[in-house]
C-alpha cells in the first residue's frame, strides 16, 4: 500500500513540476530557462506569480506529502 502511496505522489510531482515549468514558459522564456537551471527560481515565479502558478504548486506539494507517506507506511520501524 505505501508503495502505491509512493508511486502517485511521484505522479503528482512530476505532473506538477511540467505544469509549472509551462506555466513559467507562458510567462517568459527567461522563467522556464531559469526554473531548469537556476535554484529556487519556481519558488520565486510560484510567490511572485501565485494565482497563475497556485494549481501546480499544490499538485506538487499533495505529491511530496504521498511520497512522504507512501515511504513511511513502507519502511519498518526500527526499535
């Protein structure tokens, strides 16, 4: 079961990472450039750009919390 968990989170967080990236290509060709390689550029475009990038940012955020899940539902815990 936390494997499944893991696995859909992934889903979601790869989704919402090539949303996000589109969503900064639609603004500008300098915001898709920097979120591929440039740290915490998404970060910056998701606050500075909240209601064009809120969908994406929270498909990404629901999928950290299913892999995070997902993971402690599979790993025994050690006593």
């Amino acid at each position: 079961m936390g494997a499944l968990l893991g696995l859909v989170g992934l889903v979601l967080l790869i989704v919402g990472g090539i949303w996000l990236f589109i969503e900064g290509l639609r603004e500008s060709i300098l915001w898709a450039i920097g979120m591929l390689f440039i740290p915490f550029v998404s970060l910056i475009f998701v606050i500075s750009h909240w209601e064009t990038a809120k969908r994406p940012f929270l498909t990404q955020l629901g999928g950290w919390v299913l892999v995070i899940l997902g993971t402690a539902m599979s790993h025994p815990h050690v006593r």
